[in-house]
C-alpha cells in the first residue's frame, strides 16, 4: 500500500518468526501463481530457458493452507454510533447481485431501483444538521 513502510510495521517485525517467514513463502510463490511477463525484442526461446532455469526448481502447488478465504456473511443490521465517533466510521453496503439468468434477477433490479442511487450531497447533508441530531445538548451547542 502507498504510504506504508517497505520494511514492515516496525512493532509487528519484532514478533515475526522465520517459520511464518518460510510459511509466507511457501503460501504465495509457488509455480501456479507466478506469472512471467517478457516485453519488447526478446527471443521467446531465451525467456523460457531463463524462466526455467530461476524458477524450475519451484513446486507447483503450494502445501499451505491458504488463510482468508471465508466468504462474508451477509446479515442485516442495525448499528449504532456515537456522534463524536461518526468521523470514524466507514460502512460498505455489499450485494451478491444476480446475472440476467437469475430467478432473482428482476427482483434485485427492483430492489435496486427502491433504494436508487447515492449522492453524496442529497444523502448526507442531515449528518452536521443541529435540528437532527440525537440529544438537546447538541442543539444547544450548535
């Protein structure tokens, strides 16, 4: 990501053991998940012999178990936040939204069209609005 240390979270480095270094490893390169990429004048024969050569040795597959690979639950939900702590809160809205083949398909377009599309300056002008706040103490201070 822009913006983080190429070195790692200087607390997180400490903790790290060359185990989880080799499992990391092992997870992410391997055969199947490599792609080489030759651009420009290049010789198709020297590529392959060079990409056999550095990666050959490589194993196919991994052994690990890849981690983070549960699917999300959708669930409705009523959440509840503090105003002093609304400038720290983030919220994604997902839908597993079905192809034209789908029997659910001319159900979610009207689900889609009930709740319609988002703007930013028709949506959100309630959140500093003193008269819409949760408490008095807000209106006062306003």
């Amino acid at each position: 990501m822009l913006g983080q240390p190429i070195k790692g979270d200087r607390d997180m480095t400490q903790q790290i053991t060359i185990d989880q270094v080799r499992d990391y490893h092992s997870a992410n390169y391997y055969g199947e998940n490599i792609t080489v990429v030759a651009t420009g004048n290049v010789s198709h024969e020297k590529v392959c012999e060079a990409v056999q050569q550095h990666f050959g040795s490589l194993a196919q597959r991994s052994n690990v178990a890849p981690i983070n690979t549960e699917k999300p639950v959708y669930i409705p939900g009523l959440l509840m936040v503090r105003d002093d702590e609304m400038y720290n809160s983030n919220v994604g809205v997902f839908f597993d939204a079905p192809s034209a083949r789908d029997e659910d398909y001319y159900a979610f377009r009207l689900l889609q069209a009930m709740i319609g599309d988002f703007r930013f300056d028709k949506h959100v002008e309630h959140l500093n609005d003193m008269k819409k706040q949760y408490n008095a103490m807000h209106n006062m201070l306003g």
